[in-house]
C-alpha cells in the first residue's frame, strides 16, 4: 500500500468532512428564513399578504418569513382595537388623497408614505421568538436597530414597541398572535410629511394641542434627517435583511409567495381589507 498517498487522501477526507461540518454548523445556528421584497403594493393587498403569510405559516405550508413593502399610495392604517371615525379626518383624508385599512393587529393609527414597511410571521415555537410579547417585540425591533446603526443612524429601543433617536419615533410596530402564529409588523419612516399627519390623524393633532407641524418634529423623525447623503428605500432595505439577520440568528434567502398565498391575499383584499363592513367595524 502506498502509505504517503493513504495519507494524503485521509487528509482530504477530514478537510471535506471539516467543511460539512462547518456547513451543517451554520445550518443549525443560523437557519433560513424566506425573505419577500414584494414592492410597492396597495393597502388592502398589503394587510392581504401579511394575513395570508400568517395562516399558510400557522398550517406549516410556508418557511418563517420576513416580508419589506411599501404602499404604493399614501394610506393610514389603524389598530384593530381603534375606531376609524375617531382616528382619521376622512374628509380631509379623501381631499388629501390619502386612503386608510384598518388592521388585524393593535396599536395606533400610522400614515405610511415615505417608508420601508416589514412583517415578521413565525410560528409561538420558534426557539428564537420569546413566549413573552414584550421581550419578542424588543427582539425583533433589534434587527431594525442593527440596521439602521448600520447606515450611521444611532437608534434605540424605547418600550413598549418603538425605535427612537434622540428621543424621536423613527420606528414603530404592532405584533398579534393568531393560531399560534407570531405577526409583528411596522414601519421605518424615511421622511415624514408632518403637515399631512396633523390634518389627518386626529389624535396626532390632539396630542399636539393646535401647535405647528415644526413642534410635532420633537417627536417624530425620518432617518434622513440623520444621515449626510439621503437613504433609498432599496438601500434601507439591503440594511434591515442583514439587521434582522445578524439579531434573530438566521439567513434571509429571497423568495416569492406561492400560488395559494397570493390567492388567498388577493382574496381577503376583496372581501376584507376594501370593505366598509371591517374598515368601519368600530
């Protein structure tokens, strides 16, 4: 037998075996996720996806999955809980052309416009998601945090489901459990049209007092207006698949909704999202 080549074979056998078991390592440290960049979409379609992402995910049809959109006209969304009259000028909406869909998830009423929107649905059992909502909600508003530190953008958590920098919203989310199945979703503002906010959001006005939109500016902020040269929604985008990544632990591999996905999101657009009956539920 030839000894130096017995050798040199063995040492090409532990090299590949080294390499597998590099690759299986990182497999099960950082599993994949599906990552959808699904544009910009209308408002009963988007709040359609997320749903319809929830429920294939709940029946095990679909891989965790971290979706970021945009609205391709200006829309408010409000919180299931809220009621659509005390929360939306709908006259000054509809002059303003802005349109409004109320949500499955809670939280308060949001104008989304210059934004990178993200949902998060993955199942109670996932390992990396805490039981408890408000540690999950902090998790997962570490991806955001990570990305946009990334871009030069020095953010915060601030409980009970915001992103801050000095003290501004820049971020904010709302998670609902369904079918043991976690949905959190929320925007990362790039600019914010505050004069549109106030003559829309009645609670925004309230909470202002009357004040001018240059007031509502200590509390609400785009990242633009933290960074030198001007963010895109395709480079916040590149920045919160790696935030997300580097905090939950996982890769991000690109991929689209299946058939019964968006058939199903194309069916609770037409006989949810758009109707009277849900958006004027309350």
């Amino acid at each position: 037998m030839n000894y130096g080549k017995w050798r040199r074979g063995e040492k090409h056998k532990n090299l590949v075996n080294a390499l597998i078991s590099e690759e299986v390592m990182a497999a099960i440290v950082r599993p994949e996720w599906r990552l959808l960049l699904t544009g910009f979409g209308n408002s009963y379609m988007n709040m359609g996806i997320d749903e319809s992402i929830l429920i294939h995910r709940s029946r095990g049809e679909n891989a965790p999955t971290i979706r970021l959109y945009g609205w391709s006209t200006p829309t408010v969304s409000i919180g299931y809980f809220q009621r659509l009259g005390e929360e939306v000028d709908l006259d000054k909406a509809m002059q303003l052309g802005v349109g409004y869909v109320r949500r499955i998830s809670g939280g308060g009423s949001v104008l989304h416009e210059h934004e990178v929107t993200y949902s998060i649905v993955v199942s109670e059992m996932d390992p990396r998601i805490p039981s408890d909502i408000q540690e999950s909600i902090q998790l997962i508003c570490g991806g955001i945090i990570r990305g946009l530190r990334e871009l030069g953008v020095d953010a915060e958590f601030k409980p009970v489901n915001d992103v801050v920098v000095g003290g501004r919203k820049v971020s904010g989310s709302a998670q609902t459990r369904k079918f043991q199945t976690v949905l959190q979703h929320g925007t990362v503002l790039l600019d914010v049209d505050r004069p549109k906010a106030l003559s829309i959001l009645k609670n925004v006005a309230k909470t202002m007092k009357g004040r001018f939109s240059d007031e509502l500016r200590e509390h609400i902020a785009g990242i633009n207006e933290y960074v030198r040269e001007g963010v895109s929604f395709q480079s916040l985008n590149e920045a919160l698949v790696r935030g997300f990544e580097e905090e939950l632990g996982i890769k991000l591999v690109k991929g689209a909704l299946s058939v019964s996905e968006n058939d199903l999101a194309a069916k609770l657009s037409a006989s949810k999202y758009s109707t009277r009956e849900w958006n004027h539920l309350r």
